[in-house]
C-alpha cells in the first residue's frame, strides 16, 4: 500500500503544478498587458482551474500524511519541516497572491471577493490606476515562495536529511 501512497503524492504533485501553471503564467504575463479584454480573460483562465488546483492540493497532502503513517516517517525531522514549509508557503502564497489578484480582478470590472464574501463586478478603474497596480504585482516573489520551497520539499523527501 505504501508504494500506492507515494504514486498518490507525485502524483498529486504534478497535477498541482500541471493546473497552477495556467496561474503562474497568467501572473508573469499580467504585468506587461495594456487590453482591458486581455488582462480580463487571463484572470478567468487562471480562475478557472482554482478547483482543480485545490482538489490537487488535497489528493497530495492526504496522500503525504497517511504515507508518512505507513512508512514510520513522523519520528524524522524532514517530514515535519515539510509540513511546516508546506503551510507556510501555502499560507505567504494565499496573502500576498489571493488578496492582490482580487484587487486586480474588481479594478478590470470582474466579480471578486472583497472581505471574504464573492462580490459583483463593479465600473473597471482609470487606466492609470490599473497600471499602477499592475506595476505593483508580486510574481516574483510568488514564484521564489512556491519555487524554492517547492525545491526545498522535494530535497526533503529525496534525501531525508534529518
């Protein structure tokens, strides 16, 4: 059963990645795009595989922790600094990406949420400002978090250090 575990975490894994990548890319792009329609497009492309991005989300760490039963790993220190980096990456990703995203979502005229609650799209902001917060995107450090922590994990579980 353990193998099958493992093969539920890569797996999970990449599909993560696989469906995050229409996020990632949507994000490093963003910043250069002047069409309203565009910028308006990419935010729902990378909207649209939220769910799939979570359900992948789940099936890996699910997958993680019940092989981390079976294979006696929760006495060895790399498991727990995964976990830990884990929810930590998840959480750094959440407040500086979610939040700015919705930002830009109710500045183009896209519904959005706004404390916590979906709410309806409202008249697109000045040009002007959207420029100004599209220069204020954080992809590179989103993609230094999700990256490099993402590359510190994978070394965790490689080569158990600890």
């Amino acid at each position: 059963m353990y193998i099958w575990l493992k093969f539920l975490h890569v797996f999970g894994a990449f599909a993560f990645v696989l469906a995050h990548g229409a996020s990632a890319s949507m994000a490093f792009r963003l910043q250069r795009e002047k069409s309203l329609e565009r910028i308006r497009a990419m935010l729902d492309l990378s909207a649209a595989f939220l769910g799939i991005v979570y359900a992948t989300i789940g099936i890996l760490m699910v997958a993680a922790i019940v092989a981390a039963f079976a294979g006696h790993w929760w006495s060895r220190g790399w498991i727990w600094l995964s976990l830990v980096l884990s929810v930590a990456m998840a959480t750094s990703m959440s407040l500086l990406g979610t939040i700015y995203y919705h930002r830009v979502r109710k500045a183009v005229g896209l519904p959005y949420m706004g404390n916590w609650k979906p709410q309806p799209a409202i008249e697109p902001t000045s040009a002007a400002a959207l420029s100004a917060l599209l220069a204020r995107a954080r992809h590179a450090y989103l993609a230094v978090i999700g990256g490099g922590g993402l590359a510190v994990i994978v070394g965790l579980m490689v080569f158990k250090p600890f």
